[in-house]
C-alpha cells in the first residue's frame, strides 16, 4: 500500500498490532511517549522492541516534556530515535541543545488557541527541525497534548513557516480530511483519536486514519 500523501504520524504506541497496523497503512513516523503523567507512557526497553519493526519503513519519535539530559541520554542509547519531539516549555536555545546532545531531529510543540500563539512559533524556526501545533489543553489537565482538544484550523490559512509542520490535536478518521482541506497541513499527528479509551490504541482506528489522510 502506496504512504499517504501527507506524512502522518502515530502517536503513543504501545503494543505490537497498533505499530503493526501504522506501518502497514503507510505511517510516516511512529511516536514513543516518555512522560510520566501520560497514559501512553512506555518503558524505553518496550519502545526499543516495538520501534525495531519499523527500522528503515518509518521514522521514530521519541516524544518528552522538558526531558532532563540525563532521559535524553537514556532514549539516545536504548531506542536510538530519529527525531525528539519537545512538548514542554522548552525554549528555542534548548531545542538546539536537545539536537546537538542526541544527534537526532527535533520536532517542536506549541499549544495554539489563538493568532498570536503562531506567530511565536518563529522564534523556533532556527532551532527545531520540525514544528507542531496542537491545541492548548484545558487548565486542568496533566499532559500537554494527547488530551482529544482542537483549535481553529482557519488560524493556519495564509501561514507560512520555514520549517516543515505538523497539524495536531483532536484529529481522528472522521475530521481529518477536512482539517488537512482547512488548514492546508503537510503532515498530521493523531494519538487519541484512534483510541478505544486512555491509552488504548486501535488497530482498526489508525488503518481508518490512514485511509482517511490517504483520500484527503
């Protein structure tokens, strides 16, 4: 099966027929989450044995908030990432030192709700490698994405940025087509929204995301 044409990422793998499922639909980076607080927490050893699969099929993230050195360095030796993706408040200076210290890309987050939460994004343009606009979360919540909220995909109309970018938060099978139409995104994440519960990722929920992203 011919990749979508708009790299799409899985995240918050967990178990071998959700990795297996996003590999076979044609996934372009599969996502290993390393925050305490998430549901979709993994032990590094378990990330190693579930990235080994997609070693040359697919890109691997290692997703942290405001990781320590001393994680990055873990992560760098065990699973051997392509990309860290920074989902903190991590400030562009840092983002420079996460790439140098591991060697991998790096993709950073940002919580967007309104205009001016983009126009931040450029004092990351000459750090990150990749940027990643998910929705802010609610003021109670633990976990900085993850979390099924959305924002205003017609903040995107008219940006530009001068680094790749991927369109987050609250996507699923069903919207996806139409936000990747709104938001003219050339590359999207999904993690809930191909959950059957916390955590939980469907197998058939991702081939159905894939699908959906193919056609859009």
């Amino acid at each position: 099966m011919s990749p979508p044409r708009i790299a799409t990422k899985i995240c918050g793998l967990s178990t071998p027929q959700a990795v297996s499922a996003a590999l076979d639909g044609g996934a372009a980076y599969l996502g290993f989450v390393f925050f305490d607080s998430s549901p979709r927490n993994i032990d590094l050893a378990d990330a190693a044995r579930l990235a080994e699969p997609a070693r040359g099929r697919a890109q691997i993230v290692a997703v942290t908030v405001d990781p320590s050195d001393a994680l990055l360095d873990r992560i760098e030796t065990t699973l051997n990432p392509d990309l860290i993706q920074l989902h903190g408040q991590e400030p562009a200076e840092r983002v420079r030192a996460v790439g140098v210290r591991t060697g991998a890309k790096t993709i950073k987050a940002m919580s967007i709700s309104t205009a001016a939460d983009l126009d931040a994004a450029a004092r990351y343009e000459g750090a990150a490698d990749h940027l990643m606009f998910d929705a802010k979360p609610p003021q109670d919540a633990v976990i900085p994405g993850g979390t099924g909220a959305r924002f205003d995909w017609s903040l995107m109309i008219g940006r530009r940025f001068a680094r790749p970018w991927f369109l987050a938060g609250g996507l699923d099978p069903w919207n996806v087509a139409e936000a990747i139409a709104l938001s003219g995104a050339p590359a999207v994440d999904v993690s809930s929204g191909v959950e059957r519960g916390p955590g939980l990722k469907d197998p058939a929920l991702i081939t159905a995301f894939l699908d959906a992203v193919r056609r859009a």
